[in-house]
C-alpha cells in the first residue's frame, strides 16, 4: 500500500508506539524520514535510529525513549502537509512550549530544529512540532 504523506505516517507509528510502550518500531527508510529521526535523536526524544532491512527493502529501526516509564515525547504534531505547505522565516519560527519543545523545519540546508535554524539565519518549511 502506498503513503501519501510518508512523515505523517511515521509520527503516527511513533505515537502508536509509545501508548502501546513499544521500546523499539521499524519504518520504511527514506532520506527525510532518516533526517527527521536524526534531529529527534539529536535533541534527545529518541535513543537510537539503525538501518536495517525489513523484507530485502531498507528499513529504520527507531529505539524510543522513556523516563520514569513515561514517553519523551508527549506531543508529535505534523504542521506542513502536502495539501497545504506551511512555511516560515527566521523570525516567525513557532516557540514551542517556550522553548521546551522543538519545531522541526526543513531548509536550503537540510532539516534541523528551530533553534539551529534561527542560528544560522534559515527558515523554511515547518515539518512538525515536538514536545
């Protein structure tokens, strides 16, 4: 079965997976997915991403973060979607949970959080919102 929106299905595995206290799912790889993953990693919402193969096809294996048996992630939002593209400059980046919380956006110089983002002077599409 084909995905028409291949990120808003990977933040509805992992909040599946979460309220069902998975420690671990496996997506289809691609190149955003694996750099929406890298930047939740970085930003420590997840413990680890390994490529592997699921049926001969590449694969993401996430491994998800809890703290005191609870998800870090406690809010996974998509913002853009292919029906209605939201994007923004340096300045009008949403503040997540003022600043608690991270706004993932893609830019001219790849996917980062807001807070790189606003560093280096970029905006660009806003992809989701993590909290």
């Amino acid at each position: 079965m084909t995905v028409s929106d291949p990120l808003a299905d990977l933040l509805t595995r992992i909040r599946n997976a979460q309220m069902r206290g998975h420690e671990t799912l496996t997506v289809a790889a691609s190149r955003l997915r694996r750099a929406l993953l890298d930047v939740l990693l970085a930003e420590g919402y997840i413990d680890a991403v390994d490529e592997t193969e699921d049926g001969g096809f590449p694969a993401l294996k996430v491994r998800l973060r809890y703290r005191e048996g609870r998800p870090a992630i406690r809010r996974l939002e998509r913002v853009s979607r292919p029906g209605l593209r939201i994007y923004r400059r340096r300045r009008d980046l949403p503040h997540v949970l003022n600043g608690y919380g991270i706004c993932i956006v893609s830019t001219s110089r790849g996917v980062m959080s807001d807070r790189d983002a606003r560093a280096q002077g970029l905006g660009g599409e806003v992809l989701c919102i993590v909290a």
